[in-house]
C-alpha cells in the first residue's frame, strides 16, 4: 500500500522509526545484542526475577504436570486451581479482599474501564497515563476527559463542570518519567465527587510500600483507592495483570469485562510460575533494599556531572533529551560502550521530549551503575 510506504518514509525522515532489536542471551542484566556483549539499563525486570532459578523451576515443573496451554476461557474450562490459588495470593499481597488475573496489563486496563463505565459517564484521566488506559477510555461508552499530568486542583475544577458519575484513572508510577501520581490528594477529591477511582501500579506492585505497591507505600486504604491494577510481566517478572478490590467489584468484573471473558486463559503454569516469583519477592527483602540504594546511586552521580534527571524517586530515572534524532545517537554511543537503553520517543512521550529511559534492577552492582554514569558523562559531552 502506497500509503503504509509513505507513513513508513515519514518516520524514516523524523527520526521516529522504531523496530525491535533481538536480546539473544541473558542472564541477569547481562545480554548478548546484535552480536555484541552489553549490560541492560531498559527493562522492567525491577526485581531480577525474569530469569530466576526458582521460579523457571516452577514454570518446568508445572509445564509437565499441568500442560502449557490452560485450554479455554476462565469461563469455559480453562479457570484451573493455580489460579485460584494465584489470585488469592495476590489479594493478599495488596491487601483486598478478591483479585481477578487477566492475561496482560493492557487487556486488564481495557477490560476495567470499559466494565465501569455507562454512557454519559467521564472518564477523567492524567494526561500522560499509559497507551492502555487511555484506549480503555477512548472505546468505551464514557466520555473522555484528560486533566493536566498531576495537577487536582485543574481535575477538581474540570469535575465540578461535568456531571453524571465519573471515573478518575491514573497511573501509580508514570512509567515514562518514573514520578508518582499524588494519590492521597486524588483519593480525597474522588471521595468528595463521588467518583470512583482506578489506579495502575504496573511499575509500583513489588517494587514500593515493601513489595505491596504504591497505594501502600502512600498509607491508603483499600477503601480509598478502590479498583486496583497490577501486572506480573514487570517486578514479578513472569506474564500477566490483575485487578484487586471488594467482592461486589470482582464479581462484577467477571460478568462485564470482556478482555476476561472473551480470551483464553492464561497457562496454569504461568499462574504456578508467577506463585513462586511472588514468593521469592516477599522473602528477598534483600533486593528492594540493594534497588533504592542503587536509585540513591544514580541519582546522586547524575547530578554531580550535571545530567538531567527528571524528578523520580523510583527505578525509572529517565533523562531528559529532547530531539529525536540526538536521543538515538545517545542511545547508539551508549551501546557501543556496551550500556543497553533504548531511546524513548514520540508518540510514546509528548513531541520534543524523547528521553532516555534508564530503568534500575535489584540485580545491577553498584560498580555497573557507576560504569553507566560514566558512560553516560563521555558520550553526553561528545554530542555537544
Ligand atoms: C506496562 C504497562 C501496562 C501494560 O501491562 P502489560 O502486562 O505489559 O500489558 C499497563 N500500564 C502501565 C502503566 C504499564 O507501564
């Protein structure tokens, strides 16, 4: 098609063409990519666990008694007991009474906000929330609204406009710039507008408030953020998301959502797999210690030869670049010094803010961190 072929040569032209680049051996945040030995600084394997021994044992040893495929829908006859047992162990974890898995983040997201919403309802969401929970908004029946990255005072003004129940839907942990959204202030306005309020924490769940997330690490209660979001496929280093809240939302969900209903459910394995990464998780403390000091680490050399850090307090500690182009020489410099972080562009950040997105796991050294940095210093000043 004629206009695929010139969409495609427009990317070309802006500096904006993306393709995915094959990681061909790892262990840890040692990779081998495009023939070429490097230490990975871009994934969200926060805590380590993607390639941990006791949960890849758990996988196999699932695999051979329960199969690799759970065979239908949970609805049908694919609902086994591991996820059972899996989604009251996620419970647990953050605190609520039921949790329900869904097969990935995006579809959790997709499947919530639409289940929630009736026409004539606003759906109020932060301007920089992630792709999944604006496409939730935008095709459900609600109406869309998105409110300035963070700011109440501008989402309390644009709710006391609107009217007919509203939904308030925010990231946690705003996964391209790593800060967090003011969760105590955005509970209190939702209480006061009776608006229902919808968190995802797929960057915060393991990582923050001792692995419960960030509603935890904020001291609120399930009953002030009532509809939580976690997914599996970051800390816990397997695959997946759920939703956690009372009773009622939960069965509720498995009546409405259709990314629940209508998909296959995921591999009994996988559920087994992700048990055990979450085990792992609770018991080595070890590894959100040795996170945050690492996050201190960066931080403090970053500012010390001038970088520009974004204010973040999580493993995402993005710099800021700007243009397009000087973000990929960037990133292209820093992997021929054997350091992996994959520019990040528009559309996934707002025009002239490509960055770098540096992201910092539990099973980084403090001396890798430091070799980064200085990275990081020489092929910064190279491009000026
Ligand atoms: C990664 C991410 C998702 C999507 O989760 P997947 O399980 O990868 O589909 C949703 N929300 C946020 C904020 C994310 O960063």
């Amino acid at each position: 098609m004629q206009r695929w072929e010139q969409a495609l040569a427009e990317r070309h032209a802006r500096g904006l063409y993306r393709q995915p680049r094959a990681l061909e051996q790892r262990q840890g945040v040692n990779a081998r990519l495009e023939g070429r030995d490097c230490l990975v600084f871009c994934s969200n394997d926060y805590l380590g666990l993607a390639d941990h021994p006791e949960v890849a044992a758990a996988l196999a040893r699932a695999a051979t008694t329960q199969g690799t495929g759970s065979g239908a829908a949970h609805l049908i006859s694919g609902h086994h007991p591991e996820h059972d047992a899996l989604e009251r162990e996620l419970a647990e974890a953050v605190g609520r009474p039921r949790a329900l898995l869904f097969s990935t983040g995006y579809m959790a997201n997709m499947g919530v906000i639409n289940a929630l919403t009736e026409p004539g309802d606003v759906i109020f969401e932060d301007a920089l929330n992630h792709a999944s929970l604006l496409d939730g908004g935008w095709l459900s029946r609600g109406r869309m609204q998105r409110y300035a990255h963070g700011d109440v005072a501008a989402l309390d003004a644009a709710m006391a406009e609107a009217s007919g129940p509203a939904l308030i839907v925010t990231d946690a942990v705003f996964s391209m710039d790593g800060d967090l959204a003011p969760l105590a202030a955005l509970s209190e306005l939702s209480a006061r507008r009776q608006a229902l309020l919808v968190v995802d924490d797929a960057h915060g769940f393991g990582v923050l408030g001792d692995g419960a997330g960030t509603v935890a690490h904020f001291g609120l209660s399930a009953a002030e953020v009532p509809v939580y979001i976690g997914t599996l496929g970051k800390a816990l280093g397997t695959f997946g998301a759920f939703v956690a809240g009372s009773e009622t939302l939960i069965d509720y969900l498995v009546q409405r959502a259709r990314t629940y209903i209508y998909t296959t459910a995921p591999p009994p394995a996988l559920a087994a797999a992700t048990r055990s990464a979450l085990a792992v998780a609770r018991r080595e403390t070890w590894r959100r210690a040795h996170l945050a000091e690492l996050v201190a680490r960066f931080r403090t050399g970053a500012e010390r030869l001038g970088l520009p850090l974004m204010a973040s307090a999580t493993p995402i500690q993005p710099l800021l670049v700007g243009d397009a182009a000087r973000a990929m020489t960037l990133g292209a410099r820093l992997l021929e010094a054997g350091y992996w972080v994959t520019p990040i562009r528009p559309p996934t950040v707002p025009a002239g803010t490509a960055r770098l997105r540096i992201t910092l796991c539990a099973t980084h050294t403090p001396a890798q961190v430091d070799g980064l940095l200085e990275a990081l210093s020489r092929c910064w000043d190279e491009g000026e």
